[in-house]
C-alpha cells in the first residue's frame, strides 16, 4: 500500500480501471496501534477523494514534518521555515495532498523543534510547546 496524503497518484490510477473499497479503521484498533505507536493520529479520507469513494473513511495518519539534522545552522533553518510559511498559498496550490497544511503550532512529536524554526515560531507568535 503506497503512503503519503491523499489523493496518492497511485490510487488515483487504480481506481479507473478497477473498483476500490478502502476499509476504514476501528476506533479500538486505532486505540491499539496508537498506544504502541503514538506517532499514528487518527484522520479521515474524504468522500470524493477517489472514483467509487463516497463516504469518509476513516485512516491511520502521520503528521508531515520536516526533519532536519540537529547540527543543521540555526539561521538555515530559520530561513527554510519562514520560506515554507511565506509560500504555503503556493505549496496548498500545487498538490492538494498539502491542501490543509498549516503553521498551528509545533504538537507532540517525537523529535524535538529546532531552535531555528522556534525562533521563527516565536517571532510569529505561533504556540509551540
């Protein structure tokens, strides 16, 4: 099963030649592989997403991040930030896999935030934790 934000190409492709039926995951089954893997959140794949998909589904997901190298220069960093959040009208524009991409804040992840894109979340005054 290939991975990324739908609509994936792949897909898109099946489903003109072939009926698809994604199956939805279980709220205790998501519970269950959310406890042992807390990068997992619940999402959905909106009806309309691909051929003969008419109602949400509800999936497995993982939140995009950009992950650099810890030792990456605080002021790169810093400027790769500010570019994705002055562009990213221009990035939701180009796939609309990153159509709900967004700036809400740093969540919970496994990674820690580096300090260059703290600092521009800071100078935003977008929340991180």
């Amino acid at each position: 099963m290939p991975h990324g934000a739908p609509p994936l190409e792949a897909i898109s492709e099946l489903t003109g030649q072939n009926q698809i039926k994604i199956i939805p995951i279980e709220k205790e089954k998501f519970a269950e592989i959310n406890a042992k893997y807390p990068y997992y959140e619940e999402t959905v794949i909106p009806a309309g997403t691909y051929k003969g998909v008419d109602q949400d589904v509800p999936a497995l997901g993982i939140r995009d991040i950009l992950v650099v190298n810890a030792s990456m220069d605080e002021e790169t960093v810093y400027q790769i930030t500010k570019a994705l959040y002055e562009h990213i009208k221009d990035l939701q524009a180009v796939h609309p896999s990153v159509k709900n991409l967004s700036f809400d804040g740093y969540r919970a992840s496994l990674v820690p935030l580096h300090p260059g894109a703290k600092k521009f979340y800071d100078e935003m005054g977008i929340k991180t934790k």
